[in-house]
C-alpha cells in the first residue's frame, strides 16, 4: 500500500509538473510528453500491481489506443481542435462508466462500493452523451442554435433527479444491474438534453466543464475500484476543469447555472436602422467599405505606430494565422509596435487563439489578456479585427436581454481607428448585430482573412 501510494504522489506530480510547463508555449512540448510519459507511467504500474488480464490482450489494447492517438494527433487541424477536446472529454467519461460497470459485474455488494460505482456510471453517461451533442455543434453538423423543448427544465431537472435517486437506490439494492442501466440511460438523457439548450456563443465554458465531469467521474471510479492513481488524477482534472469553468464564466459575466439553462430571449434587440450608415466601397477594391470623410486604407495602417490585433474564431475557420504572422512581420520590420488582444472566449475553446498563434511563430508575450490590454486600446493608433465579433460588440455594453448582455469586451472602439477583416456583416455565434461597424473610426473589409489579410499586408508594403 506504501508503496502504490508514493508511485500514485509522483505520477500526480507528474501531471502536475506538466500542467505548469503547458502554461508557455516555449515549454508545451515538454509539458505535454511528461503528461504522456505519467500516463504510461499510470498504465504499466495499474497492470502489474493489479494482475489482471493476459499479456497479450492487454499489449494489443495499449497498442490500438496508441495508434489512435497518434492519427489523431498528427491529422487533426488546430480549427478542429475544439471538437476533438470534446471527443475526448466524451470519451474519459465514457471509459469511466464501463469501468464502474465491469466492476458492478464482477464485485460484492459493499454499500460505498455501489454507490460509487453507479455514480460514476451515471456522471460517465451524462459527460459522454453531453460531449457528443457539444461534437456535433462545434462541427456545425446539427443542433447549431439552442434547441428548447416544450418543458425542456422540467424534463432536465427530472431526469437528472431521477437519475440520482436511482443511483442512491442501487446502494441499498441486491438487484443494481437492472437499477444501473435505468440511472444510466437517465443520465444519457440528461447530457443530451443539458447540451442541446446551449448555444455557440457559451462552447467555451461547456467544454471546461465537460473537462471537469470526465475527471469527476475518473475520480469516483477510481474509489469504486480502488484505484489511487485514478482517483487523483480523476480529482486533478475535476478541479482544474472547475477553475477553468469557472474562469470562462467570469469572462462570460455569466453564472453557470445560467448557462446550463440555456438563454431563452423574451424580445429581440437589434441594432436601429437610424444607427447603421451607408458605406460605400472604396473604388477599385471591392469589399472595403470606406465613407468619404475616412483617410484612405493604405493611409490608416501606415500611419499607425501603436497596433493592436484582435483575433477570432473566424481567423482559426479561414487558417489564416499564417497570413497574420506575415502582417506582424511587415508591421514591425517598419519599426511599429504590435499585440494582441486575446479575449478568454475568442474561439470555441479556452486558449484556442493562444495555440493558434503559437503554432503561427508569433511570440507568446504578445499575446495579452484583456485585463491587461483594455487600457492600452484608447492610446492605439489601429486596431485589426480579424474573424472576431462578439468579443469586440458594444452591444454588450448597451443591448438588453441578448446572450452577451453584461459580457466583458475587448474595448476595440476606444482605438484611433479600427480595421475589421470578417466574413460578412452577420451577427457572431450570440446572434446579436455588432454596433462598432457602424462607428465613424470603423473599416470594414469584407472575406475569407486568408484572402484580406495578405491583401492588407500587400497595401503596406505597396504604400510609398
């Protein structure tokens, strides 16, 4: 026992150790192969001590899980990247319920032992269904928008009470496997359900908590089985998806359990027709819409000494971070300082435009959260929106009763002048129309960021 406990402490530190050196892109790598490395660590260890399975089979199923890992590592894209974090989110919790359900199979009747194991049947459920439904949103493949049912509340709240009041039945219960199946498919349906209701602009704190329920339920198998390496590292992952979910719900200026309800609007607010101007496009360049009274583009961007980046989700859909790193380049090699803006929901997933950027080359101390880039944005010359929308919104400030009232924003419309590169003038993932395109200090540049970008970075160097 000694001993399996000090092997689980340095397998957590392990962990641990490499949380902290994840926290700089100069050291992810690093931090992310001790993680792998613990993991190994955690796997080897958990089949000697145990003794169970053959050899053979076990090497098989360590070499299948593998491969996999590694095809999916290598093939999948940085834009995809939100999906694939819920997939496994998905999958933690899913392993965690067959875990607790073969030991059900396979134990005694000790109470804590069945209690444990069926709520971790029943937390691996609700984490597996609710992260395939989040999958499918991110993936833009179905349920896009919130979906509410007729008595949708209701029906969540008592699924979710039947739920556990099946698991705590099956404690006291001889009978658990008919009893776990029912609080399992109580708990598919409420994932799905609690999914379903949340809309695009709140993926960011779903995934963090999806992140925490996959290691909840890891840690509450690990006490039905025993197990004090998965109970630890179950709980580090709890908590540090709590503090995580926690973090996007501030930035959010939202509760969690407003979240989890889903934003149902009594009135839409739209931004009045009397507010919006008429922008013709600039002659010669199709999709930049300049009014007359607004130096030129060209003007704008080369007068500009103190530059501020805003990035977005559409900049990660385009895979434009390339082009950006050519325009930061151009920009400083004209002796101009630039940084970025990053809002804590800026993608679909904590940290998205961090790794985006970083797998671009550009530096991480550019990089600035919004605490700390807010005051600088009255004293910039320029800012470039690229792909963002919901995080740069006034409206936040000023609408009533939309999904970003009362969110904290990347003060954009404090800058000199303002250059926004997106798709279109549709309204972001909350739906809300953005007043800064109306703003007199505004820009805006129509398309795909891979095609606008390179076509801002050529009028740069164009520009005599």
């Amino acid at each position: 026992m000694a001993i399996t406990i000090i092997i689980a402490s340095l397998i957590i530190c392990g962990f641990l150790a490499g949380i902290r050196l994840m926290q700089s892109p100069r050291s992810a790598l690093w931090g992310n192969r001790l993680g792998a490395l613990s993991m190994l660590t955690a796997i080897i260890y958990t089949y000697i001590a145990t003794g169970h399975g053959a050899p053979t089979s076990t090497l098989i199923y360590i070499a299948i899980g593998t491969l996999t890992g590694f095809v999916l590592g290598q093939s999948v894209k940085m834009i995809h990247m939100p999906q694939t974090v819920a997939l496994l989110n998905g999958l933690g919790g899913a392993a965690s319920a067959l875990v607790a359900w073969v030991a059900l199979s396979s134990s005694g009747n000790k109470v804590v032992f069945l209690f444990t194991a069926g709520l971790a049947v029943a937390i691996g459920a609700l984490t597996f269904s609710g992260s395939v439904i989040a999958v499918l949103k991110l993936q833009g493949l179905a349920f896009r928008h919130p979906v509410n049912l007729k008595g949708h509340g209701h029906i969540l709240r008592l699924a979710i009470l039947l739920s556990l009041l099946a698991v705590i039945i099956n404690s006291f219960s001889p009978g658990y496997s008919s009893l776990t199946v029912i609080a399992a498919g109580l708990a598919l349906l409420a994932g799905l359900l609690m999914a379903l209701r949340i809309g695009g602009a709140d993926m960011p704190i779903v995934i963090s908590l999806l992140n925490s329920l996959s290691g909840i339920a890891a840690a509450v198998a690990g006490i039905a089985v025993e197990n004090l390496i998965l109970t630890g590292t179950g709980a580090l992952v709890g908590v540090a998806g709590l503090i995580l979910t926690r973090i996007m719900c501030r930035a959010m200026n939202r509760s969690l359990l407003s979240v989890l309800a889903g934003f149902v609007p009594t009135a839409k607010k739209d931004i009045d027709s009397g507010d919006r101007e008429t922008l013709d496009k600039e002659s010669g360049q199709p999709g930049v819409a300049e009014t007359p009274e607004k130096p030129t583009l060209e003007f704008i961007i080369n007068d500009a000494q103190k530059i501020i980046i805003v990035p977005g989700y559409g900049m990660a859909v385009a895979q434009a971070q390339m082009a950006v790193r050519e325009l930061v380049d151009t920009l400083e090699a004209q002796g101009k300082e630039v940084k970025f803006a990053i809002h804590p929901v800026a993608g679909r997933m904590p940290g998205h435009m961090n790794v985006l950027l970083a797998e671009a080359g550009i530096d991480y101390d550019k990089l600035l959260d919004m605490d700390t880039i807010n005051p600088q944005f009255e004293h910039a010359d320029l800012v470039i929106a690229i792909g963002a929308c919901d995080v740069i919104n006034p409206a936040a400030n000023s609408a009533e009763n939309t999904p970003i009232t009362g969110m904290p924003i990347l003060e954009a419309e404090k800058a000199r002048h303002i250059i926004i590169c997106n798709l279109d003038e549709k309204p972001g993932y909350s739906g809300v129309d953005n007043l800064l395109y109306s703003k007199l200090n505004v820009t805006t540049i129509w398309g795909n960021a891979s095609e606008t970008v390179p076509e801002l970075t050529a009028r740069l160097k164009n520009h005599k």
